[in-house]
C-alpha cells in the first residue's frame, strides 16, 4: 500500500538526499516539469545514483511523445526503479507502449521481467479523457493512475482550477471523478493529485481525508512536510477499524444472509466488501 508519493526534482542532489529521512511510501525521481530541458542530461544521472539500491524510488520521465523518455529511461532503468510514472498519456495505448519498452530494457539489464511498474497521469490531455475505460486490462504493469490539473488547466485554457471555497471547478472535479473511476475499473490504485499550498496543514488534512473518503488509496506530495499528514489521512481510524470488524464478525456469523441489521442499520454484501477493504488497509499500515 503505497499512501504518499512525493515528487522530488532530479537536478537536486540536495532534497534527494533529504527525501530518504521524510516517510513517504515513495519518492518520485521527477525528471519532467520540476528539470528545465538544459538541466536533464545532468538530472539524468543524478536520478539514477539516487534510485539505485532503493525500492521506494520512482521516476516520472517526460511524455513518450518526446525524444527525452527514451534518454530518461536509458539512463535510469539500470538502476532499477521501482516503477515509473508516465505524464501526459493520450490513451491506455501509451502505457502499452511504455510497457514494452520496459520489456526490453529489463531484459537487457538481467531485471525480472514485468517488475517496473507503471502508474500513468491519465487526465493531463483533454483527449485522454474519453479513453479511460482502456486502462483495464492494458498491461499488468500498471499499479495505478492519478491525474493532474495544470497540464490539464492548460490546454483547456482555463483561468482557474479551483472556486473560492477551494472546491474544483467542474471540469477539474470530472477528471478526477474519471481518474477514479478508471482506476476502480482497471482494479489498480487511485492516487489524487497534489494540494499546492503546501503551508496549508489543515486543508491538506482535510482534502486527503476527502480523498480516501472518496475511494482513492494515496495522493501526489510536492513538500516534505505534506507526507506525515497525508500518510495518517490513508489509514482507518480506530473506531472505523472496530466497526469493520464487526460487520466481517456478522456476516461470518450468518453465512447464508444478504443483508443484516446492526446498530439499527440494514447491511448488505457492499458493506461487508468496503468493511474487508479497511481491515486490509489497517493490516499493510501494522506492517
């Protein structure tokens, strides 16, 4: 259970350093937005120094349609990266094509072939949207999806992403709903994005519970100090934890039942499904 992802610059020897020590699930070795393009040959080999002898290390690599995924991942696969976040897909089809691409540098580098895997930013595109649903059943790679909503913002040409109250705008709060959604389908993690205002503890608190509230099982980290509020935001709280087990207690009790009364509510097999799904969250949180 990978709870927080926290983007870290390559080019920064400095906060990769850091980012050992801060608690995150995992560590993405950010070599698109956060490296300007006359920085990455130099990021390059940096990220790979980092990532090498970890298992918590990701990389984000630049878009498959550039010239630079391919020098990304030359220079990081020998290190064996846990997996690799894939930005601005147009379709299920790149996470494909990023797959196979995998396949050949495992296999030229002696790493267990279908080892690396993928977690793709599948709403950056405004045309990535009406092809969600081929996620599932795209490659066995694939760990997880989130979204994003600048890229997005961006060629949309949107002025903002957010209301006053902090809410998303409608079209931000579709994809996101659709990153969800697609993520159910393709039975992977659903990873929410960032919360940029990184100084704002209790709004981040807020968003995350949002967030697992909602069904997703992590979210994007910019900042150091988001990773132990977002970590505590992804596990069951005691009185959640009680509760399920209760309701698996019952319905072990009464086999042959669909539907069950406790506390003076009906439950049926949904409950016990979303009750199994908090235990086993608490369970890999004790690990």
């Amino acid at each position: 259970m990978i709870r927080s992802f926290l983007f870290v610059p390559a080019d920064s020897e400095r906060k990769l350093e850091k980012s050992v020590d801060v608690g995150a699930d995992a560590i993405i070795v950010d070599l698109e937005d956060a490296v300007a393009p006359s920085k990455r040959a130099e990021a390059r080999q940096i990220a790979a120094a980092h990532v090498g002898g970890r298992d918590d290390a990701w990389v984000r690599i630049n878009a498959l349609d550039t010239e630079d995924a391919d020098h990304d991942l030359e220079a990081v696969m020998p290190a064996r990266p846990a997996g690799i976040m894939l930005p601005k897909p147009e379709s299920a089809a790149d996470a494909v094509d990023l797959a196979a691409r995998l396949d050949e540098y495992e296999d030229a580098h002696a790493i267990d072939r279908g080892s690396t895997g993928i977690v793709c930013l599948c709403t950056e595109r405004p045309g990535a949207l009406f092809s969600l649903g081929g996620y599932a059943g795209a490659t066995d790679r694939l760990r997880g999806l989130s979204w994003g909503a600048e890229d997005l913002s961006a060629a949309l040409g949107a002025s903002a992403t957010r209301a006053a109250n902090g809410g998303w705008l409608p079209p931000f709060a579709l994809a996101r709903s659709l990153c969800l959604f697609a993520a159910a389908a393709a039975e992977v993690a659903a990873i929410d994005t960032v919360y940029t205002d990184f100084r704002d503890a209790d709004g981040l608190r807020e968003y995350a519970l949002a967030a697992r509230r909602d069904g997703f099982g992590g979210m994007l980290a910019i900042h150091p100090a988001q990773v132990e509020i977002i970590n505590a935001a992804f596990v069951p709280d005691d009185a959640e934890v009680e509760r399920a087990r209760r309701i698996v207690a019952l319905f072990e009790e009464n086999p042959d039942t669909g539907a069950i009364g406790l506390d003076g509510k009906m439950l049926d097999r949904p409950h016990l499904v979303q009750a199994r799904r908090i235990l086993a969250l608490k369970a890999a949180d004790d690990k």
